[in-house]
C-alpha cells in the first residue's frame, strides 16, 4: 500500500527507535568511568536525564538539580548544555538508518520512525513457516487479527532488531523499539520495556495499550495546553475521550484535529512517515540580559561564531539570515518576541571550511545582522532584551563541481525556490535607518545583501529547455542553476573567448553556458581524455555518469 494512504488497516508496519538515556549515553561513551555510577546531564537548574543506574534509585528526567542531589548525594553531573556532541550522535543515528531505509522520520534528537512496509512485503515474500516474535509483546496473543499483519509485525520485529543491533555496534549505544501498524503504537509500545528492549503491538491490543496511559498528556501529540481545553468539555483521561461527543468536540478544536484526536484515543492513527531530511533553519538563541549595544554586538559575534560550527557541519550554503530578539516594555512590562531576517549573498561562504571564514566575510555578516537589528529595536531609545537568537534558513547544497555537478543539476534536493525568498527579501519597504548604531560592524553596503531575483541567462535556457521537451522532468530548477554560477570558477579575461566545445556536447546549449562553466567543462573533457590516453583505460560507467559534460552530451 501506498506510504501516503496510512488507513488503520493494518497493511503498514512502522519501526519506532528511541536511543535510551541519550544524553547521558553519549556522556558515557566519551567518559566510560561513568558507566557504573549514578550519573545525570544537567542544563541550567534540571538534570534532563540520567543513567539507569540514577534511575534505579529514584532519579527521574527533568527533576531539579536539588531534588536529585538530595535523593542521591553521590549522582555525578555531567552539564550538558553544549549540544554539539548530542546532535553529531543523533545524526549519524539517522544516516545509519537511512542507508536501509527510504522513509525515517526524525523526531528530536533521540528518535526515529521507520517506515518498512516495503521491506517486510519483500521479505516475506520468500518467507516460509510461521515467525517467532523477536522481543516483547504488549497484550494478550489469543485472538490476534488474520489480515496478514500479525505476520508483518513480526517481520518488523527481526528488523527492528537489526536496526538497534546496527546501531549498537557501530555508534555503541542501545535503543528501545516499538513495532505496530501506525506511528502512534509504535512509539508508545517501544516505552513499554526498557531499557535496550523492543516491544510489537498487535492491533487487537491497540485499545489495551492506549488505556495504559496514565494521562492524557501521555499520548504523544496532546500537549498541556489542549489537555487544558478538553477539561472544560469535562475530558479528562483517556475514558473521557473514547466516550465524549464528537460534536462538541468539532466545536471546540474544528472538525478535523477533533477527528484527528478523538482517533488517537483509541490507537488509530493514521499519519505517515515523512522524511525529515536536513533541517529547514539551523538556530542558537541565549537568553542572556542585555542592555547596551556593545553587548549586543559581543554576544551577536559570539551566537554567529558558534553558528558557522553547525553550519560548517551541515555541509550546505545559508541564504537567509534571521534574527530573533525578546525585549520587555519598562512601562507595559509586555515581553515580545520578534525576528527579521534577509537573504545574504552566498558568496559570503565561499571557504573551504565555513567555520573559519576569514575576518572581513564575518564582519559583513555581522554588518547585515546589526542592520537587522536596529530594524527591531530602537537604538536610541533604552532597551530591555531577554533573548537574542540567530539562525540560517533556506540552504543551498554544496556542490562539488568536479564529481557532482551533474548530481546536483538533477537531483530534486531540499531547497527553496527563488520565489520563496522573494516572498521573504527583507530590503524592499523596510529599508535600513538613516542613523547608524556606533558599531564597526554596521555600514550602509548592500553588496551582500542579495538583491536580484532576476533570471539568469542559464536560468533562462534551461526553464526553454524545460518548456520544449516536456519529457525533461530532470531539469534543474532555478536555484540550483543560480547556485551553480555562483560556485563556479572566476574566468579571466582571455577564458572568455572561444572556449573549444568537448565533441559529443550539445554545442548549442554549451555556447550559451557562462564561460566559466564553458571552461570547466573543457577541462573535465581534457582531463579524462589525458587519463584515458595515459592509463589506456576505458572509462567506468561511475565516472562517465558523474561528469558534468554528461549533461551536456546528446541523448
Ligand atoms: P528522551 O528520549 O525523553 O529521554 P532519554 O533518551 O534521556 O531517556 P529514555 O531512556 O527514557 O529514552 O529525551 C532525549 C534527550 O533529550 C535526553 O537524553 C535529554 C534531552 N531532554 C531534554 O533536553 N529535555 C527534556 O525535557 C527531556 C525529557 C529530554
Ligand atoms: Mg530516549
């Protein structure tokens, strides 16, 4: 069955994997001394996990520093504040699970869905004889349903069981699993038995498995506050909610999330598993007090150094830059939060290693930060911030032009259409304030503030090319052309003219290539030539599928 029609009949099985006591896991990893004491990660005034040693003296995630301290004097803190190591673990958790699968949803740092309906049909497919549930099973076994999916689930179970054992054995840390037809048993299933245990849940079990919540706020998606608004409807457990009018609820949350939720109460769920790819924003916010500019800038500097680390690790190029500040009225004493963001030219990141840009390409970012800045707070008045937040959005892939170039013009990756940024360009009505704050990081430039949207030349051929053979669903859509010019080579003067075309090129959509791409297509063609004549090779099929003159070549 298709991923997108997850009906409640039972056809998919879903794979949810939590890694247990993550932080503290990773903690472990990088101290082993830890592995055989109490020990808990603290952020600010909490301990937000703790080992299961610490747990089995009573040690609950979220408890204050104090509270545990005072049931376990001798529990080791650990603060983990920076989230650096967490995210590289949580990471490469998604990769290794990706490599077997198409469809893994991430959810926080520490969990993922696994969609492996495909995989459980092949299997079985050349499965014979009946199947031994691998792990736990929550509920009874008696009366299991016969439409195919007891078999399924148990399938799912040997794989989940691959899966943590994959994990365990190359990032050395254990997960629980749960295994049911629909996301929400599953996850509620892998809570059952832990730690480093995985636990199916059969359909029939479903009714079963929900009522053992012990509160609404348990199930996964009912936060506090709309917990809060079933209360006036007089629901308030799980009972409540199998047994409430629908209708009154449609009055209270709209028909659909009424549906939606009412469903859940009784284990349907019907979501899919949506590939999270790479993230939409990457962000970092302090809620430090600040009242004068000169800490603004210090701590703004500070926010984007540490940016440019997460950036540098997630490989791709930003566009936008946002910033979020929270400042309190004196008088009202009303806090509000706001952001402004505006796209920045790429070419701001052109390094080797976005981490170490050199100086001048960091103070032009903190000069378009500070612009947006006093855009949201008014500098010559005092102000009263409580937050001040930075983060890149919409990212570019980065290419590179010797072995991916023709990848990255085919390949339909995440990223944002030129219209979206158009949409969200920050330097139309609200241009910047005359008056300029006394920083060394603000002047009145908008070189690196990207101003053209216009199309490109290439972008031209190819939305032509795209429009006469509309058989060519792999063009490259507008941006990833635009980034390909931007990444490309500087042409010199005398490599603007006449560039030979490689023979089997289209020459008529070569010449009207850029030069610089002009040149570096020659090149590629020169060079595999030479390689070819000096090894006397004949060219893999690897290497001819990567090349950039491939685009290019007739079909
Ligand atoms: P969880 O998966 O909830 O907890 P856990 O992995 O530590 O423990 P368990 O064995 O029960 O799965 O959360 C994952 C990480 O997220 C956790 O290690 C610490 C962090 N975290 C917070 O930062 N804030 C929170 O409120 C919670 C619950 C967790
Ligand atoms: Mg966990």
């Amino acid at each position: 069955m298709d991923n997108e029609q997850c009906l409640d009949n039972h056809s998919n099985t879903i794979i949810h994997i939590d890694v247990d006591c993550f932080y503290a896991q990773v903690e472990m990893l990088r101290n082993p001394d830890l592995n055989n004491v109490p020990m808990g990660v603290s952020q600010k005034r909490f301990v937000v996990t703790c080992n299961y040693i610490a747990r089995s003296v009573g040690i609950k995630k979220m408890m204050l520093i104090t509270e545990a301290k005072e049931k376990c004097p001798e529990l080791v803190l650990i603060n983990g504040e920076d989230l650096h190591d967490y995210r590289q673990y949580s990471y490469k958790i998604t990769e290794l699970l990706l490599h077997s699968f198409n469809l893994v949803e991430r959810l926080g740092l520490d969990e993922n869905f696994i969609d492996a309906t495909s995989e459980v049909n092949k299997r079985l497919q050349v499965c014979e004889g009946n199947l031994d549930p691998v792990g736990n099973v929550f509920g009874d076994t008696s009366d299991l349903c016969d439409c195919g999916c007891t078999e399924r689930l148990k399938m799912g179970a040997i794989i989940a069981q691959e899966l943590r054992d994959k994990i365990k054995s190359e990032l050395k840390l254990t997960t629980c699993a749960g295994i049911a037809h629909n996301k929400l048993l599953a996850k509620i299933a892998g809570s059952r038995h832990k730690p480093n245990q995985q636990t199916i849940v059969f359909p029939n079990s479903a009714v079963e498995l929900m009522l053992s919540l012990p509160s609404l706020t348990k199930i996964p998606g009912l936060g506090q506050k709309l917990c809060k608004d079933l209360e006036t409807l007089g629901i308030t457990n799980l009972e409540d909610l199998q047994n409430c009018d629908l209708t009154q609820l449609s009055n209270l949350l709209g028909p659909e999330k009424a549906r939606v939720i009412y469903d859940l109460s009784f284990g349907i769920d019907r979501s899919v598993v949506k590939t999270t790819g790479k993230p939409q924003s990457i962000g970092i916010e302090d809620s430090k007090h600040i009242t004068a500019e000169t800490e603004v800038t210090e701590k703004l500097h500070e926010l984007l150094s540490r940016l440019l680390l997460l950036v540098a690790e997630d490989g791709r190029i930003p566009r936008t830059i946002r910033l979020t500040v929270r400042q309190t009225n004196k008088t009202s004493r009303l806090t509000v939060r706001e952001s402004r963001q505006c796209n920045i030219n790429p070419s701001l990141f052109n390094c080797k290693d976005i981490s170490q840009l050199p100086e001048h390409n960091i103070n032009k970012i903190m000069s378009i930060i500070m612009r947006l800045f006093s855009k949201l707070v008014d500098t010559q008045r005092p102000y009263h911030l409580s937050l001040l937040g930075l983060a890149f959005t919409k990212f570019l892939e980065k290419p590179n032009i010797r072995s991916t170039l023709t990848k990255f013009l085919y390949n339909n990756m995440e990223v944002q259409s030129i219209t979206d940024i158009e949409n969200k360009y920050d330097t139309g009505k609200n241009s910047p304030k005359d008056s300029s704050p006394s920083t060394s990081y603000f002047d009145n430039s908008d070189s690196d503030i990207e101003q053209s949207t216009k199309k490109s030349k290439m972008e031209n051929i190819i939305a032509r090319r795209r429009i006469q053979n509309s058989e060519d669903c792999e063009s490259p859509c507008k941006l990833k052309v635009a980034d390909l010019r931007l990444n490309s080579i500087e042409k010199s003067s005398d490599e603007n003219q006449n560039v030979p075309c490689p023979p089997n090129a289209d020459e008529k959509v070569f010449r009207e290539l850029p030069n610089d791409l002009q040149l570096e297509l020659w090149k590629e063609y020169k060079k595999s030539r030479e390689r070819i004549e000096g090894e006397s090779l004949i060219r893999t099929k690897k290497s001819k599928t990567n090349t950039i003159l491939n685009y290019l070549v007739k079909r």
